[in-house]
C-alpha cells in the first residue's frame, strides 16, 4: 500500500498546525472549531494573521510538506482515502490526515479489530498505576489492543501493560507521531514503536498547544470500540475523552474508586451516569462481547511459594508498607527478607515513600 | 640576653614546634616581633607589655626583640602571648632562664596577666611530648583536657604569676577535678542522652539502624516530616561501639581546636547535623587560614545531613574525597593540611518535593516532581548510601506501647558483629563491612548456594545494577554477622534487598 493524502487533507492539516497558538484563544467548543473549513479557520484569525494565512496557504508547496513527512519516517492517510479507519469518521470532524510512525499497516491491523482505550489521570495514585497497568496487560493477553495518549501517568501505564501482556498498542499523540511527547517518555515511545504504532493528527514538526490535546483525546475516543477511565479529578482530559466517546455512542467504562479521592472523582461521576463498571478486564470484554463470550486471558498463573502467600495476602488487604505489615503480625526480621522475595518474584511492587502494592 | 622557650602553633588541627626567641639589647625602648605573625601576634606586644606590669614585674625599658621561629610558618592567633611574657621575664633576668629548656608554654593574655581559656591545648600537649618536652604550662581551663596526653607534666595556671612561679621551682598547682579515668557512659549526665529506648514502633528502621552501626554504612531515610527521621539519626551513636581511648584523643583535639570543647576526654561519639545552607568549606573544611569543616569534626562519628535534597550541588560535591579517603586534604599557599574524615554519612529527605508521597492521597507531586526529586537526589553521594530506610508515621498503639528495643541492648549486638568483622578483615585496609571494597568482597565474602541464587536472580530481572549488587553483598554481610551466621544465608540477602537503596536506573518509576 502506497499511502497517500490528498492536497486538500494535506493542506487542511498544515494550517491547522500553522494555526497553532491562534485556536486556542478562539471562544466556543474545539468541536465547533474543527469542524469549520478552511475559510472559515482563517476567518476566525485576527486582522493582519488573516491576510498572512491566506498567502501562504495559497502558496503552500505541498510536495515539501509530504517531504517533510516522509522524512521524518511518518507515513499518511487522509480522511478521503477508503482505507482510512472507518471508527475515525464517527467523528463530526474526522481528521484530515493520519501521521502513523511504526507503520500504518500495523496501526489499521491493531485497530481493525475492538480496541479499548485506557485514560486517565497524570498524576494518578500508586492504586490507579496499577490498575491501568493491569488492565493493559490483561487486555493485551486476552487479544485486544490498547489505545492510550502515552501521557504521564494512567496513560503510560496502560501502554506498559500492554507491553508487558506482549502485544502491540497504539499511541495517540498531540504533537507529531515521530516525536515523544512528553519527552520524559522517549523510552515508553521507542518500546511502543518495536511493535505497535504512534499516530497523530499534526504533521512533523508541529509545536504543541493546548487545544491539541482535546483534538487528540477525540481520536482515543473515536478509534476505540470501548474507552475505560481509570483515574481522573473533576477536571481531567480523560473526561473530555470520555464525552466526547458518548456522543458518538462509543462505550465508557469507569473503574471505581474511593469517594474521598479526588482522583476517584472522575470515574464515580461517570459510574453515577451510568457508565459501565470496570473491575478488570472481564468487565471490559463481557460489555464488549456479551457476558462470558470472551474470557479474559490469565497473564499470570502462577503463586508465589506457600510461606509468602500470607504476606501477599495481606499486602492485597491493604497492609502496605512494613510497618503496617509488623502490625499485621509480620515482624522486620521475616518480613523485609520476604517483602524483597515477593518483590523480585514479582508478585508486588515499592512505590514512593516504600509503599508496597500487590500486582494483581 | 637571649632567652629560648617552646611553644606550638596549630596548623589546622595538628601542632607544629616554634620556638620564642627573645633577645633584650641596651637601645631605645622597643618591642618588636618577627616571625610571620598576624594582627594578633603583633598586638600582643601590648598584651604582653600590660601583663607583665600588672602581675607586679618589670617591663625592660630597652630594645626587645622576639622572634618566632621557624620564620616561614605562618603564626595565627593570640596563643603565644604567654611564651612571649615568660620569654621576656627570663631575657631579663625575673625568672630563671636555664629552667625554660624543659619547658611549652601556651595561652593568651589578659591586660591584667591572666591566662585566658586557648583552645588547642590537647594538640599542644601531644606536640610538647613529641618534642621530648617535659612540662607545659597551659591556662588552668585546659589542664584537664592537655592532661590526657601520657608522660607530660601539666601545669594549669590562671596568672602570669602563677607561670612564673611554676618557673622558679614551686609546686605545680594540682589540676582541676576528674581528670583521669573519669568512667564511660555511666555517669548520671549520660542518662539523658539520647536512647532507642525514646523510640515507639519503627520496628524495621530500628533493625536498618542496628545494620547501619554495625557494619559501617552510610544511610538514607526518607519519610514524610516529622515522622522521626531526625530522631532515629540522632540516636545512632548510642549504638556505635565506644571509641578506643586514640579514637576519643583524636576527637578531643579536633574539637578542642575548633573551640567545641573545654574540659576533658570526650567519650560520645560525635554528631553533627549542619544546616543545608552549609557552604563546602564548612562542611569540608577550608578558609583562608584552613579550619577544619563538618566533616572533620564528624570524625568518628556521624555526619547527618537532613533534607539531602536543599543542599547545594557544590558541598555534596566536596564530600565526595572525604568518604573516599576518610580524610581531606585542602591546600593554601605551598602546604597541603589534612583533616581526617572517617565519619559515618546518614541523609535525610522527603520522599518527594511535598513530602507525602506513599501517605494516601496526601501527596500532590505529579511524575516530574518526583523525577526531578530523584535526580536531584542521585548522583556520586548516593553511590555511597548502602541502605535506604522508609520511616513512617508509628500508629496510635505503637505509641503507647513499650520501646522495641534501647540503645545497651543493640550496642551489645553491634559489637559483637564488629568483633566479627575486625577478626575477618584484619589482613585488609577495611574495619568493617561498610568499608569493603570490590575485591575484599571477592575474597572475604562467602554466600551460601542459595543466597548466590537470589543474588542473581535479583540482577536478572533488573532489580539491581552491577553496583547496587555490591552494596547489597556488604549489607548482607553484616546481616550475617549480627545473626552471627558464617556464611550469608538466603535470608540475609533477602533482607539486605528489601533495605537496598535504588539508584536511579533501579527506580521503578518507569511505565
């Protein structure tokens, strides 16, 4: 397959992205904004910007910025293509073109079939990383793909998880799909390139703005069969995510928290809604596929030794640094050596502070 | 008339010989000094003039001159003011010049011709019986404390008078109270020092803590404010051994010299505890006229830096020699001084900027708060940190209920793993555990066949570095020697890995 986009696509996104700054002091929802043309777009500039846009897109060499793409390893596909992913049409406002790193062939097979999206907070709980890393995992073990944003936090976990389950997952960025953003990910990004994809919107070269990431989380949501939100405050991204997913009547699932975080928030509004209850893969797969259709792979069959099943027991229970674990009954002189035993076994993990959590 | 007498100037904390050479000549009334003095060797001309006419005596009225020999060493500080009166008084016929020769004299003057509290004296003293001297004559203050050096006649005197009249065959005044074989630690002052018996819950710090004293190593807490950091390092040299009698000399001389200390032997290891606003020089040792810095007067000790992460880059920097080699050497003009430095490094810090990592959902650090926490953590000092101990909140119960240990008890234990350590590193440069290099590891260590098999495994999956895997052996080693076992079992290193401080490739905040 020859990937292509046509001029109008091509160019469609390079003035969003020479837009830049410009979109995010237009007033009114982005989806509004997406969905004006290229007229309308410039219109909405300011007086002398205008005139300037105007020129240039009028201008535009449009080899140069399929050039630009193909150097920087990226291949495209516009929204006028037949191969393009039908899931991304639900949008009102598809984006014009698609800048796959890691191969578009890949990316359509890993989103062929029903991925699930994993969203989240950036700062979430030590509790929230787990469960966004294993629910990636399981997902991934049990043959789905996982969409996340690669941001800090909930969304970089689930791309672990992934990772760890041994299956491809695809990454949604604001910026260019070549570039990590954020940069501290450049790891994550290289892993996730070996098999996998990272797609966005903007071409090479684009520096970020703010409204880029809400452009972006309407792509998690569209290209995803199911999005779950794993931790979130009032505020988070991962809820735009989510509303935008219900508007074109994607499923959202919502993994419950504690009342008292903040970061449960998100997901318990969602929950009260009317979201689907996600308490592990199994939920995700049974609304997906019908109640026990699917189960959901076990990526770990194996028990730690008889004599630490206790002690993992009772960190699961919540007895999570030594010394609620010498309250619990296990004392610093069996309990550290076995604490160091379970963590190199790979049954739990220190967090800050020497917090101990069980890997579910 | 020429008279000679001894004394010492103190060249960072060691004492070096001069001599006081006065020469009275007939000429028109002057005193001068040479000898590269500073300001106050040259005021104390005056000091001297005043103090010889007010303790009843004849100031010459001739020309005086004094030297200070050897002349290319610089002379600081008013401590030559005493040798200068007594050398004058002999040059002039008022006390008898040929008993000098047997005889240091050190101490500043008053206008009134008291002998005023110097600090240095124990230094002098060790220099005066290096010299083969056989009496020195210090401030009465210090008598105790120059009285610790062996084979020296001590004459602690309070006037000019008094010096003088040690001179002209008089007794010596006896010394001041307690001087010798005052006992260790049972005294009554001693109850009040800090104990682990103060100490509620904390089980698994405590045991880091006994680890840590037992084998040497360099610690880091980290815990959330006021849950005791503090507290636990401050009670670690309960648990120390007890200093050999050398050990406790060479601290009372180093803190002597720092005008720390004024009477007798100190006998508790010491504790330093800068603030993180400490410049290197402080914390190493260093000035114009090199003094010796926190690091120095940690000697045998422990040097406890709370909140690691605020102290600037350069002093952390400076610690590095000084934890390498046990001793610093800071150079000014053409001379190189050495300040020893064998100290035991304990850290404090937060487990995040906020502090309340690991506390529910307390904490509001978001992935680069703590990234850039780590990062200002890690580095060269951290290398050197063998163990890492959380310290948390103790509950409500623990706080009521009775101290898991004190400081007699785990004392006892240390010593007895520092026996064993001292009997199987004696052929080597090290003294404990902590102290092991590479290739006494090799030789000295031995693990039992499965402890090697959690070793490795730990290496394979990731959860050490080839450095870290060291650090965890010296641990483990003296594990064993608390469990007095002879080769590290499996427990041990189990034990050692869950107290492992994780470098930054170790930390798991990947994903």
């Amino acid at each position: 397959m020859t990937p292509r986009a046509c001029d109008a696509c091509t160019s469609r996104t390079w003035l969003l992205g020479r837009m830049g700054g410009h979109i995010d002091r237009f007033r009114g929802r982005l989806e509004h904004v997406l969905e004006l043309d290229d007229d309308g777009l410039i219109s909405a500039a300011g007086g002398r910007t205008r005139a300037r846009l105007r020129d240039e897109l009028e201008s535009l060499d449009l080899e140069r910025v399929r050039a630009r793409s193909r150097a920087a390893g990226l291949e495209t596909i516009c929204r006028c293509d037949p191969a393009y992913p039908p899931a991304l049409l639900a949008l009102p406002a598809p984006p014009a073109v698609l800048h796959v790193a890691g191969g578009l062939g890949r990316l359509l097979e890993l989103t062929a079939a029903e991925p699930v999206a994993i969203v989240g907070s950036r700062r979430p709980s030590e509790y929230g990383r787990e469960v966004a890393r294993s629910l990636g995992r399981s997902l991934a073990v049990s043959g789905l793909t996982v969409i996340s944003g690669m941001a800090l936090g909930v969304d970089s976990a689930a791309h672990a998880g992934a990772l760890d389950g041994g299956s491809g997952t695809v990454a949604v960025l604001p910026g260019s799909a070549e570039r990590p953003y954020p940069a501290a990910k450049r790891a994550l990004h290289r892993r996730i390139l070996t098999g996998g994809a990272a797609v966005s919107e903007l071409g090479p070269g684009t520096s970020i703005w703010r409204w880029m990431f809400l452009a972006r989380n309407r792509i998690i949501a569209a290209l995803s069969a199911m999005i779950v939100v794993v931790e979130a405050t009032e505020y988070s991204g991962a809820l735009v995510t989510a509303r935008v997913a219900r508007e074109i009547g994607r499923p959202v699932g919502a993994v419950p928290g504690r009342i008292t975080s903040p970061q449960a928030a998100g997901p318990n509004g969602l929950l009260a809604a009317g979201a689907c209850m996600v308490r592990g893969a199994q939920d995700v797969l049974d609304h997906l596929f019908g109640a026990g259709v699917r189960l959901a792979g076990a990526p770990r069959a194996r028990q730690p030794p008889a004599e630490l099943r206790p002690l993992l027991a009772a960190i699961a229970e919540g007895h999570e640094t030594p010394a609620a674990l010498g309250r619990a009954g296990f004392g610093p002189d069996q309990g550290l050596a076995a604490l160091a035993a379970l963590e190199l076994g790979g049954f739990v993990r220190r967090g800050p502070g020497g917090r101990f959590s069980a890997i579910p | 008339m020429l008279a000679r007498i001894a004394t010492f100037a103190i060249d960072g904390i060691d004492p070096r010989h001069v001599w006081v050479e006065v020469d009275i000549r007939s000429g028109l009334p002057a005193f001068t000094i040479v000898g590269l003095g500073d300001a106050a060797v040259r005021e104390s001309r005056d000091r001297v003039r005043s103090a010889i006419m007010n303790s009843g005596y004849e100031f010459p009225q001739t020309r005086i001159t004094a030297n200070l020999a050897p002349a290319f060493l610089r002379k600081v500080g008013p401590g030559f003011d005493a040798a200068l009166a007594i050398g004058v008084l002999a040059a002039s016929g008022q006390v008898p010049a040929g008993a000098l020769s047997a005889y240091a004299v050190f101490g500043e003057l008053s206008l009134g011709g008291e002998l005023r509290d110097s600090p240095g004296a124990l230094a002098v003293a060790e220099g005066a019986r290096r010299a083969g001297l056989e009496r020195l004559i210090v401030p009465r203050e210090r008598a105790r404390e120059a009285a610790l050096v062996d084979g020296l006649e001590i004459a602690g005197v309070s006037t000019l008078r008094e010096a003088a009249g040690v001179l002209h065959g008089e007794p010596l005044p006896a010394l001041p109270a307690h001087v010798h074989g005052a006992p260790a630690r049972a005294t009554a002052a001693t109850t009040f020092e800090p104990d682990l018996a103060d100490v509620r819950g904390q089980a698994a710090p405590l045991l880091a803590l006994e680890i840590a004293a037992a084998g040497g190593h360099n610690l880091l807490l980290e815990g959330p404010p006021g849950t005791g950091k503090t507290m636990l390092a401050r009670r670690i040299p309960s648990i120390l051994p007890e200093m050999t009698r050398a050990e406790a000399i060479e601290v009372t001389r180093i803190h002597s010299v720092a005008g720390l200390h004024a009477a007798g032997l100190i006998q508790t290891r010491p504790f330093r505890a800068p603030h993180h606003t400490i410049s290197a020089a402080g914390l190493v040792g260093g000035g114009a006229l090199p003094r010796p810095g926190e690091a120095t007067l940690a000697h045998h000790g422990v040097l406890f830096l709370d909140e690691l992460a605020e102290f600037q880059r350069p002093s952390l920097d400076a610690l590095r020699q000084p934890l390498e080699d046990g001793r610093v050497s800071i150079v000014r003009g053409q001379r190189a001084l050495v300040f020893p430095t064998r100290f035991m490094l304990v850290a404090a810090t937060n487990p995040c900027p906020c502090g309340f990592a690991g506390v529910g959902d307390r904490c509001r650090c978001g992935e680069p708060d703590l990234r850039r926490h780590q990062r200002r953590l890690s580095g060269p000092l951290l290398d050197r940190m063998d163990l890492l101990i959380n310290v948390e909140r103790p509950s409500e119960e623990e706080l009521r209920a009775s101290p898991e240990t004190s400081s007699g008890r785990a004392r006892a234990r240390v010593a007895t793993a520092r026996e064993r350590q001292r009997r199987r590193l004696e052929a080597t440069s090290a003294t404990c555990n902590g102290e092991m290099d590479a290739r006494i590891v090799r030789r000295y260590v031995r693990l039992e066949e499965p402890a090697e098999r959690v070793l490795a495994q730990a290496y394979v999956v990731g959860a050490l570095s080839a450095r870290g895997r060291h650090r965890v052996v010296r641990v483990a080693q003296t594990i064993a020697d608390l469990e007095r076992h002879d080769r590290i079992t499996q427990a041990d290193v189990l034990t050692a890995l869950s107290l492992r401080q994780r470098g930054a490739a170790e930390t798991a905040l990947a994903a």
